[in-house]
C-alpha cells in the first residue's frame, strides 16, 4: 500500500492533536461528554486555542498547526485603539497579598537585575495575582504570576513577579518574543465554584517542570456588566524582561554603572468599571507564603501597554 508523504504529515499531526486532547480531559477526570467548547480563540500561524467547559471549570486545550513561523509579526499583534499604546488587553483580575521571607525570594531575583528587596525584620510582600484576559493580541487566555517582593531600583518602588504562567503556549511565545518576558505555558483553571477566592493548587516556583494551577470562587470576581463604563486611566511603568510593575515616578538618573544592569521600561495604563475587596484569609504554605485575608478583584479591567520608552 502507498501512502503519500503529506498523508503521513497530516495523520501524525492529527494524532497527536487527539492524543494532547484526550491527555486533557483525563488529566482533569473529566468524561469526553461532560465537555463542551466555550470559546476558540482566532486562528493564527501558530493554531488554535480552545476553551473547554465542563460544569464550572474553565481549562484550555492547544494544539498546533503542522507549520510554524520562526517569529511572531509583531505588527499583526497590535490591537489597541490609542497609538501612543498599540497593545490592549481586556478581562478581570484577582490580587491577594501576603507575606513572604525575604530570605525565600532573594535567591530568586534576576541576576544582574540591580533589584533590591525592600524588607522589614526579614519579610517583605509578595502574593498572587490571577488574570483572566477576554481581549488580548492573542484572543482570551488566563495568566497566574506569583508574586516574589516589594523591590527597589533607582529609588523607584515595585513589585515584582517571581513567575508568570499563562495557559496557552500562543501566549506563552508572543509574550516572549514582544515583550521579553518570560513566561511559562501551564494548566491554569479558574472555577467558580467555592464560597470565597482561593488558590487550591498553587504552583511549586521551584520546579521547572509543567504546573497545575487551580483558583476557585472564580464568579467573585465578575460583578460588572459587559457595557459598564470603563474609567481611570492610571499610569504605571513595566518592566517585563524582569516581570515587575512600578510606580511612575524615578527619582534618581541612570549611573554609567549601572547601564549594564537597565532594564527596558513600557508604559501602562490601567482602567476599569469596578473595584471590590473580599475576605479571602487562607492556610500559610511554602509556595503561597502568609496570605494576608483580604483581597482586591478588578472587572472589566483595560490594560493598555506602550511601546518601549527608555530604561529603568
């Protein structure tokens, strides 16, 4: 019997797609007719992909086209509304701080990055942040960062993010190539289930190795209507290369000794049409610190990013 060599291309990459998918759903002990497709984000060079919905969990499926480009056009990706901000992202946010030995994240800062951590009595403020994006360059994907230490550079005040995981591997390569940031592709589920927000399976920072990820009490935080008006514009700097936002304002100039050490700076600026607080207290772990029992959700939070405007 032959078989054309296209004919073989196509079947092993249709294999392996069924294969990726039904790793999924055992992965999640979900039955193949409990699952249904809730939203498939827009076709790309890199493939598709598609959020799956059984009962209140959310998790993402991918699989990827049998041809690849070496990079992404970065042009193709702008789909803001402002010029001076080109890239745009729209959803809803879940910030819980917590305390955190300094001891624990200094090991992890990024080397070369002139970082201190700002500390009192050996803790200093880390926790998590849980985004779930309708809108982005790349269509709807969720994204979890752990959050490392309060940091200074340059007199600026920050906060900085020891790992960020996003669940679709789109996502996790377009962050890199525009924005150099260095992201993780993950299994990241938000469920709405649950009496309060909460991280029920944290991510171990540690490993390198493909995480888990699963926030519960999800509805919380979607409180706004689809139409709601969207208000603040609050300026804020990003340094992605190192995952930390700051605030607007460095003091102190750039020193010829620390040129070595300048991280590239963008510009956000953030809105949205609500703010809420919630008691969300929780067990202190290894990989979620103290976590302080309040909380802050944003809906319909707008995200706009800047192209590169000098250094920090």
């Amino acid at each position: 019997m032959r078989c054309s060599i296209l004919s073989v291309f196509i079947w092993t990459w249709w294999s392996k797609s069924v294969s990726s998918f039904v790793t999924t759903c055992a992965k999640h002990e979900i039955p193949f007719a409990n699952v249904h497709v809730q939203r498939v984000s827009g076709l790309s060079t890199f493939g598709r992909s598609v959020n799956l919905q059984a009962g209140n969990k959310l998790f993402d499926f991918d699989f990827e086209f049998p041809w690849k480009t070496p990079s992404s056009d970065v042009a193709s990706l702008e789909n803001g509304t402002d010029d001076e901000y080109p890239w745009q992202f729209t959803g809803r946010l879940w910030f819980r701080p917590a305390l955190v030995r300094t001891t624990d994240t200094e090991k992890l800062l990024p080397p070369g990055s002139g970082l201190s951590v700002i500390n009192v009595f050996g803790w200093t403020i880390g926790g998590v942040v849980a985004l779930e994006y309708d809108t982005s360059p790349v269509g709807p994907y969720r994204e979890y960062v752990s959050m490392g230490a309060v940091v200074s550079k340059r007199g600026a005040l920050g906060q900085w993010g020891s790992r960020l995981y996003v669940s679709t591997k789109e996502a996790e390569k377009v962050s890199e190539e525009v924005w150099s940031v260095p992201a993780e592709f993950a299994d990241i589920e938000f469920n709405c289930d649950g009496e309060k927000l909460s991280v029920e399976s944290p991510p171990d920072i540690s490993s390198n190795n493909k995480q888990m990820i699963e926030v519960t009490g999800w509805s919380a935080t979607k409180v706004s209507s689809e139409n709601a008006p969207v208000r603040g514009g609050i300026p804020v700097f990003w340094t992605p290369s190192i995952k930390a936002l700051w605030a607007p304002v460095v003091p102190f100039p750039l020193g010829s000794a620390e040129n070595k050490k300048a991280l590239p700076l963008h510009r956000l600026r953030l809105s949205a049409s609500s703010f809420r607080l919630h008691l969300c207290s929780q067990e202190p772990s290894e990989f979620l610190g103290i976590p302080i029992g309040i909380g802050l959700s944003v809906d319909n939070v707008l995200i706009e990013i800047s192209r590169q405007d000098g250094v920090l």
